[in-house]
C-alpha cells in the first residue's frame, strides 16, 4: 500500500491491521481474511465507545485498543461474551485471529 494509499484511512485508522500498517510494501501477500475480520471488530467498537482514531502500528498502541474493550465489556454481565470475541478477533498476531467461520 502506497503513502497515497494509506493517507485515506486517516479518519478510521484503527480499522486497519497492524500488519498494514507495519507492512511499507505491496499487501498483496496478506491474508485478506484477517484484515478484513479485524476492520470488521474495530468497526463494531464505534457502536459501544468512540475509539480514537490512532492506528495500531505498535504493541504498545494495540494495548491502548484494547483497555477500553476490557472497561466496557467486562463490566457489562451481558457483554462479557462479545467482549471476549472483540478481544479475539483483535489479536496482535494475524494468525492468532479466528476465521469468520470460527467467530
């Protein structure tokens, strides 16, 4: 993805992946399943909380996303499962992401 490219995500930036992100070349090689369940999670935190609009480059920036997926869904009896599948959806690691089929 080209600088060009990215300059479009900057109002929803936490709706493109890590690897994106850290990714300087084509995203070609990317598995376009992950990226899109993660836009898909990180577009659902919209509808409980405004998240600010920082892309998730770094580990660091990644915990930030998450602490308020913790607060909000953890301390609701009824979202408690959601949450969790907020959480998984949003892992760091591609890899550890689950399918669409699996979510």
């Amino acid at each position: 993805m080209s600088r060009v490219e990215k300059k479009m995500f900057d109002a929803t930036r936490i709706c493109v992946t890590p690897e994106v992100w850290q990714n300087q070349e084509a995203i070609r090689d990317l598995d376009k399943a992950k990226l899109d369940i993660w836009a898909i999670a990180s577009s659902w935190l919209y509808a409980f909380a405004k998240p600010n609009d920082t892309k998730i480059a770094t580990e660091n920036a990644h915990r930030w996303l998450l602490n308020p997926v913790d607060r909000t869904f953890k301390s609701n009896f009824d979202l408690v499962l959601f949450g969790n599948l907020l959480r998984k959806i949003l892992a760091w690691e591609p890899r550890e992401r689950p399918t669409v089929a699996d979510a």
